[in-house]
C-alpha cells in the first residue's frame, strides 16, 4: 500500500490537477512527482508541506496507521 501517494494522486484530481500542473507548481520535475504518486519516493518534509499546501490535505494521515 502506497499511502502518501494514494492521497496526494486522489487529492490532486480532485483538485483538477494534471501531474504537469502540480509538480511546476511545487518546483519538482514531473518524472518525479510521478514516481512519488507510484511509491517509488518518499518526498521531503518540504516538498510535502507545499503539497498539502497547494492541495488543501491535512498531514496529519501521516501519522494514522
């Protein structure tokens, strides 16, 4: 299970986000943010933090197991 991933893709299409879209806004590639979605990385607290910014998620499903 690729939790942070789940969310932030579920996320950024109900935000009517393309992958494209969003990692221009978070200042990543998008081969990158891509790979995060799939479970391939782990983002840093800061690329994270601007995520849920941008999208409007709570970090706190971090924290649920």
């Amino acid at each position: 299970m690729n939790k942070i991933g789940d969310v932030l893709k579920s996320a950024r299409e109900k935000a009517g986000l393309t992958q494209l879209e969003l990692s221009g806004m978070v200042g990543v590639s998008r081969a990158y943010y891509a790979d995060v979605e799939r479970g391939r990385y782990t983002p840093s607290l800061k690329v994270l933090s601007r995520l849920a910014d941008i999208l409007g998620i709570d970090l706190n499903f971090l924290k649920q197991k």
